[in-house]
C-alpha cells in the first residue's frame, strides 16, 4: 500500500505541475499567454480519454504491467516537456503527462486485489485523496521553482519524482499477471466513441472563454459531444462488456458518488483558481495580497495538510461513521470553506484557513465516494467504474474552470485585473454549488436512513 500511494501521489504532483507556469512558459517558449493555455487543456483532454481506458484494462490481468508502462510514458512526457526546442514538441510531452489522471483508478484496482480485505476500503480511501493532497503539494513546489529558476527544472523535477515511483513499483508490487481477473475482450468502439465525445466536451468548456460561448467553433463542439455521446451511451447498454458498465450507474450509491464528484470537481477548481488570483493580485486591486509566484503557491499547501488529515481522522472514526454519511459531512465542510471565502477573502490568513477547511472537506468526500463504488459494483467492475468517477471530477473540473474564467472575464477593470465584485461573484459561486451538493447530499442522507430504519437494515461502514 505505501508503494501504491506513492505512485498515485506523485502522479498527482505531476499533473498539478502547469497552472502557475502559464506566463513562464508563454515568455520562455515566446508563445502568447493564450496560445500557452494550451499545455493546460491538452493535458486534460488527454487525461480524459485515457482515464476510462485504463480502468478498463485495469480490471484485466496485468494491473502491475499497465502501472508500469503509464509510468514509464509520463517519463517520456515530462523529460520532452524539460528539453522541448520548441512550444509544439512541449505540447507533445505534456500530452503524454495526461496519463497522470489514470493513475489513481489503476492503484485502486490493485489495491482491491492485493491489500488484506480488512484494509480494503481504508486502502482506497487512502489513495483517492492522493488527488487532492497532490494539489497542495504540486502548488507550493510550482510556485518555489517559477520563483527560484527556470521552469524546464519543474519537469525535470517531475521525471525524477516518476522516476522514483517506477522503482518503488517494480519491486514492492506482485508480479505476473493476476490469476483472478476476469478476461474480457476490449471495447475499442466504446473507447472511440467516448474520447471523442468527452474530448469535444472538454475542448469546448476549456476554450469557451477563449472563442466566445456563441462562437460556432464552441457551439460545434458541443454539439459534436452531444451527438457522439448519446451514441455512446447506447452502445454501451447493448454491449456485454462495455468500456464503463453504465448499468451500475443504476445503483443509487454509484449514482450518489458521481453527481457529487462532478460537483465538487467544480467546487475545487473555483476555490483554487480564484484564491491564485487573489494571492498574486496587486494591493491597488482593493483585495489583492500582492504574493511573489514563490510564496503564492505555498498559500495551497494547506490543502494538501487538509486532505491527508481528513484520510487519517475517517481512519479514525471508520468503525462509526457510515459511507452515506460520510459524504454529506465532507460536503457541509467543503460548503463552509466556500462561504468562508466568499465573505473573507481579502487577508492571508483567511485564503489560508479556507484552504485547510477545503481539504479536510474534500479529503473526506474523496475518501468516501470509491468505497461506495466498491462496494456497490462487482470487482471485475472497479476499475472502470472508479475511472468514470475521476473522468466526472475532471470534467466537473473543467466546467469549474470555464464559470470562473467566463465570471472573471465579464468583470475585467481598466488594468485587465478581475474586479473585487468579480472575485466575489465567483467565490459566491463556487460557495453555492457546495450548498446545493450538500443540501441533496442530506436530504438523501435522511431518505435512505429512513428507508433503512424502516427496513431493519443497517449500513457498512469503511474498514
């Protein structure tokens, strides 16, 4: 388990490794700060499309093997990425660092295989705030490299990171292939379909703010996602073994635990890409805290103390505290960090605070929705199950991104600076998109109890 957690959380580092690099890398590589954006979107849509796939394959024998050879092509990635000549041959190398977001749900399912049952769901629990502790500590280390030297050393950073995680995989986990996993053929029409519908959804959320929400290329690229999309989805019900199982999306806990990864998906990216601005703005902006780009990043390790801290108190409580239950209680807290923001976000040490809050909410509210997916799904499903459920945050991401960029843009002053009514629209947001999960969070809470104490049935509970 260590060894697994390892490599998902330095995956993790790695794919946060870009946001604060944006203006490095547009005057390093003399591309425009526009043009720059694109390291940011490739690399999602990339993760996207790959994320489904290899849970997919995760589910089938050579978990180990496909560990290995996606840590192997994030190497590649980030040693291009280093020692690129030039901004097309970076894309490249970014490109194949989007296989970072797959990570996790291929560590889950070999988690589900080889961790001691008893450890199981703690195990999974574990390695799904990997995704969020990645992020505060991503941040912190972006922020003191831009700072300090050139940004080609972040990725060099990153290819030593993976390549530590290549040993620690090698030989800490099992080898050969796993004798109890089901062998299905694979589903290349799914896999056709889905990347190319999820891809022209992201591109379109992604560069909506850049093209116009009116423009013909945005329109057409949702209208391409609709179609291709729909398409998947019926192919998926008439196949025996699809690439993601839609059938389980029937259980109410699968359901429960995807609607609120996409919500809380948008939740984080606002919080965190509005508190970046804040910490980085000029004083003159009447709430600026007028940060460096190297204590800028720092402002988000509490999130990542956040994350890790909720995973050990859930630990803590595992034997009392329901899954069901779970998930509203990280909600409650990531909507108070929300409103925290909203109201108090003009000091450093209320961003920092937010920050903490946010990560204990989240840190629970990961923890909490792979195990309801375990649970509820047969284990020759976990992979493409828990996949489906990291392409939802990182689409909910994505969406996050777009509102907050589309909010910012129409509420720019006379020194192409967001507004204070703009930074406060967005946090208002952000904060209300808690309230909404949380309020349909507890209310199905308090309908299943119900139903449940009605029944005589009781609940698991994590561990």
């Amino acid at each position: 388990m260590p060894a697994l957690i390892y490599a998902a959380l330095s995956t993790a580092i790695v794919s946060s490794l870009g946001m604060l690099l944006v203006p490095s890398i547009a005057s390093g590589m003399d591309v425009s700060v526009s043009a720059a954006q694109w390291m940011l979107t490739l690399n999602l849509l990339v993760g996207a499309i790959a994320t489904p796939v290899m849970g997919r394959l995760s589910d089938g024998p050579h978990k180990k093997r496909l560990l290995l050879w996606s840590l192997l092509i994030i190497l590649v990635g980030s040693i291009l990425a280093a020692v690129a000549p030039n901004f097309a041959v970076f894309l490249i190398g970014r490109s194949l660092q989007g296989l970072t977001y797959g990570i996790v749900p291929v560590t889950i399912a070999l988690a589900r295989r080889y961790a001691a049952a008893d450890k199981v769901q703690v195990s999974i629990s574990s390695l799904s705030v990997t995704v969020a502790a990645g992020l505060g500590i991503g941040y912190p280390l972006t922020g003191v490299i831009a700072g300090l030297v050139d940004f080609r050393f972040a990725f060099w950073f990153a290819a030593l990171f993976v390549v530590t995680a290549i040993v620690v995989v090698f030989r800490a986990v099992p080898a050969g292939p796993d004798e109890q996993a089901a062998r299905a053929p694979f589903d290349y029409t799914g896999t056709g379909l889905l990347g190319l519908g999820l891809g022209s959804l992201l591109l379109g959320v992604s560069e909506g703010p850049n093209w116009g929400w009116g423009s013909p290329w945005t329109i057409g690229t949702f209208i391409v996602a609709a179609v291709v999309l729909t398409a998947w989805v019926r192919a998926g019900l008439l196949m025996r073994h699809p690439l993601v199982n839609l059938q389980v999306l029937r259980n109410g806990e699968v359901l429960l635990a995807n609607c609120t990864a996409m919500g809380l998906g948008a939740a984080l990216y606002i919080g965190l890409s509005t508190s970046s601005l804040v910490v980085q703005a000029p004083a003159s902006t009447g709430y600026g805290i007028a940060l460096p780009v190297f204590w800028a990043g720092l402002v988000m390790l509490p999130l990542s103390v956040g994350s890790f801290s909720a995973n050990r108190l859930v630990r803590r409580l595992s034997r009392r505290i329901r899954l069901t239950t779970l998930l509203p209680i990280g909600a409650g807290i990531v909507m108070a960090s929300g409103m925290l923001l909203w109201v108090a976000h003009t000091e450093l040490w209320e961003i920092l605070i937010g920050m903490l809050v946010f990560g204990l909410g989240i840190g629970a509210s990961y923890a909490a929705m792979p195990g309801l997916i375990a649970r509820s799904v047969a284990a020759e499903e976990l992979g493409s199950s828990v996949s489906f459920n990291q392409v939802l945050r990182t689409v909910g991401s994505s969406f996050g991104a777009a509102t907050a960029g589309a909010v910012l843009a129409a509420n720019m002053a006379a020194d192409l600076r967001p507004t204070g009514a703009g930074i406060s629209a967005t946090f208002a947001i952000g904060a209300l998109l808690c309230a909404a999960v949380f309020v349909a969070l507890l209310i199905h809470t308090l309908v299943t109890q119900t139903e449940r104490t009605a029944d005589g049935r009781t609940d698991a509970r994590i561990g």
